[in-house]
C-alpha cells in the first residue's frame, strides 16, 4: 500500500486521487440524502405520489458531483498546498457547496423537471459537507504519516541561518507533518557556519551548486536580510540553470515574522505588525487554566502524594522534597519544587559523573544515573517526581504547558537566540517532551521552546 502511494505522490497523481475520492463520497452522500428523506421519511411522512426513486434524483446527482468537484478546484482544494489547516479545507468545502446547492436549486426553480423534495436538497449539502470534512482529516493523517516514513518529501536547502532562517528551522521541527527535510544550510558568516540540533552547517553560499547535487535538493530556500539584494538574485539564477526551485522567505526589514499579519485589497499586498500573541487575554485565559487544574489535582489526589512522600522518606534519608533555583518568565529565579528521587546530597556528586554526560550543550543528563534511588527511578519512569510543581504553577512560578524550566548555569551558555524562550513561563510538559523523539538535542528544544512560545493557542 504504501509502495501505491510513493508512486502516487512521485508521479504527482494524488490529487486526482483525492478527486476521485471527492466524486464517490458526493454521491454516496446524496444517496444517504435520499434515503434519509424517502425510507426514513425524516422531515415527515412521504406520500405515495411524491415518492421518488433514486434514479429519478440520478441525473441531479450526478450534476451536483460536476458542480462540486469544479467548485472545490476554483477553491484550491486540490492545490495540494502545504501548511493549510483543516479549517482551510473545512472553509473551502464550505464555500463550494454553499455555492453549489444554490446553483442546483436555481437550476430547479426554473425546469422544475418533477416534483423533487425541498429537504433532500438539506440533507445534501449536510452529508456532502461532512463527508469530505471528515475525509479531508482522514488525508491530513495520512499524509502525516506517509511523509514521517519518507513519502512525498521535499528535500530543502535553507540558505541563511540569521532569526528569520530559525524561525522556518522552528516551523518545520514542531510540525513535521508538513513534509519538509532540510538536508542543512549555509551562510556566509563564519560565527552561524555550526550545526543547530539535527540541521547541519554546510559552508557557505559559493557551495551551493555542489550542494544541491550531491544532497539531491528539491528546493533551496532564501532567508537572506533584504540588504543582500544582489546576492539573492544570483543564488536564484543559480538554482535556476541547476534546474532547482527557489522561493524567498522575506524577512521584512528584521522584524520577526511571527508578528507580521498579511491582508490585501483587490491584489495589493498589506503588511501589518501584532503584538505578541500570549498577552492580555490570552495570557488570562492560560493562567485560569493553570490555576484550576493545579488546584484541583493537587486537593484531590492529596492522599497519592502523602503516600508517596512516605515512600521516599522510607527508602533513603533526607528530606521529601528536592528544591533548586530555576530560571522562569523573563530571567527571573525561582524555587522548583519535586519529590527527591536522588540520594541525599548527589548535587555534589555531579562534577565527578560530568564524563559520563550524554547531553549536548549546557543540559547534563545520565541515562542510568548511579545517583536515582529505587524510588527516584519509578518515579522518573512515572513522571510523579514532577508533581509538587503543581504548587509552583498554582504560585505562578510555572504553568502547565511551556518550556523546560533551566537552570541558571544553563542560561549563562545561552547563546542570544536562545533567550526567546524566556518570554514565556516554564512548563511541567512542553512541545519537544511530547514531541515523539527521544534524541532530541539541546538546539532542537530551543527551537520548540521558541515556537510555542510565538505560536500559543489552547489548541497548541
């Protein structure tokens, strides 16, 4: 199966797919439309002369799949684009049958070619909408997944590695749904020519050429400032006589490009600046959300925690709870709290295990640890060594979806990019934890860290 689908997307097939797909659940969905109205008799009771079979409503049908199909190609639904939502797909869908069902009931109100029931025509566009809504979700996850295993990749060269070349960096981390594999990037400043977690430094723009060749790039892709007009215009006449795609990704004058809204009037482009988005309401609304789930597990699973408290104090001396200063929201210190899962005093041990660190960057981590009681290491596997930082979320220290909260050591390695995730409060769990790799690298959490933090939404 999935062998059919990598000669699909190769040979540029799936939309018609899709198509295909499109035409069969039209009419399946106005025969569920027919049924619902004249064997159900949803609506009311069909009498023996306004009963109609199926194939009296069969030219109807098949006219309504012509009308739908075209409208959803006007619509784009067949564009194939990446990065549209669901609710792009949703809306479109919606538009198309909207306009679709007005035009059959155009078409009725003036041939009237028998005496057809009003409802059907509701029920219609009820089905028809969510057939392909849900079909459209369907797509979306498979298409996620047959890109996570290689299928349909495009293979991208990012030239530029400056805020703007992250911030793309961060988009294709967080959602690698979108089927993007950056096989590195270049820039011509010797200070940026290092690798940022899995992307790799390939030199600078004078390899490109080569690079394109030996990577098998599908698409190189321009992050360059604005002021490297002459430059852009090479590489792009470059990739063009390498038989390439090129696109630009402006980076408008320096400003950080999840803050800038696009809009137009008839064709001409509109640039604007939001402020960022967790703030004012926004911000309200996850600290009531803290607060209530903080609150509410904290009282009722008080007994699990008293329990487990004894537990630790049971197994090793020392106390209950381990407490060590963290840097939270904007670089201010706090107190976090957790249930020890160390012997007493295994901080001081630390220099003496640094050889055995298996982290990249500022972060020490030991995958067996000498130091984790039997107890800590339940807990670890459980992630019940993390609940007393319900209180610091409750306090406000913390909430409960954000950043890993860093030591102060940590954040004195910082490189300035990397201070970003500062501007919003840690986490108990955040983006990279749930991000399904466990090899995540110390820039790789940066650029989710970042992500969140510029693209919160309750959904997110």
């Amino acid at each position: 199966m999935h062998d059919f689908f990598r000669r699909l997307v190769e040979r540029g097939w799936l939309r018609w797919l899709w198509m295909a797909l499109d035409i069969v659940l039209i009419n399946v969905a106005f025969f569920f439309a027919w049924w619902t109205r004249y064997q159900l008799e949803l609506g009311g009771d069909v009498e023996f002369v306004s009963y109609r079979t199926f194939e009296d409503y069969l030219p109807t049908s098949l006219g309504l799949t012509l009308l739908m199909v075209l409208n959803l190609q006007l619509e784009g639904a067949y564009r194939m684009r990446r990065g549209t939502t669901w609710v792009d797909e949703v809306s479109a869908i919606l538009h198309a049958n909207a306009n679709t069902i007005l035009l059959i009931v155009f078409f009725y109100f003036f041939t009237r070619p028998f005496a057809y029931s009003r409802l059907i025509l509701f029920y219609v566009a009820a089905f028809v909408f969510v057939f392909l809504a849900v079909a459209r979700l369907v797509q979306r996850w498979w298409m996620g997944r047959l890109r996570r295993q290689g299928i349909g990749v495009t293979r991208a060269l990012v030239v530029g590695a400056d805020e703007t070349g992250r911030t793309l960096m961060r988009h294709i981390v967080a959602q690698p749904d979108l089927g993007y594999q950056i096989v590195g990037f270049v820039d011509d400043n010797p200070a940026r020519q290092h690798d940022i977690g899995r992307f790799q430094a390939l030199g600078g723009t004078d390899t490109i050429r080569r690079l394109v060749r030996d990577h098998q790039v599908d698409k190189v892709i321009l992050t360059l400032p604005w002021q490297e007009q002459q430059k852009i215009k090479e590489i792009m006449e470059e990739c063009e006589q390498a038989g390439v795609e090129s696109m630009i990704v402006p980076d408008l004058f320096q400003l950080s490009l999840t803050r800038v809204s696009l809009d137009e009037i008839r064709g001409v482009p509109l640039i604007g600046i939001h402020e960022p988005v967790l703030t004012g309401a926004n911000l309200a609304l996850k600290r009531v959300i803290d607060i209530a789930v903080s609150g509410l597990f904290l009282v009722l699973f008080s007994p699990l925690w008293l329990l487990l408290a004894l537990l630790i104090k049971i197994e090793s001396p020392g106390p209950v709870l381990f407490q060590q200063t963290r840097v939270g929201r904007n670089g201010h210190n706090f107190t976090i709290y957790k249930f020890r899962s160390m012997r007493q005093d295994a901080e001081q041990e630390r220099d003496k295990l640094s050889h055995q660190n298996e982290a990249d960057g500022p972060l020490f981590k030991i995958r067996n640890d000498p130091r984790v009681t039997r107890m800590g290491r339940f807990l670890r596997k459980t992630s019940l060594d993390e609940i007393p930082q319900l209180w610091n979320v409750l306090k406000g220290d913390m909430s409960l979806i954000g950043p890993r909260p860093a030591l102060p050591t940590e954040v004195a390695q910082y490189q300035d990019w990397h201070h970003k995730r500062l501007e919003v409060a840690p986490g108990l769990t955040g983006l990279w934890q749930v991000s399904g790799r466990s090899d995540v690298t110390f820039d790789e959490m940066m650029l989710l860290d970042i992500y969140y933090a510029e693209r919160w939404s309750p959904m997110l």
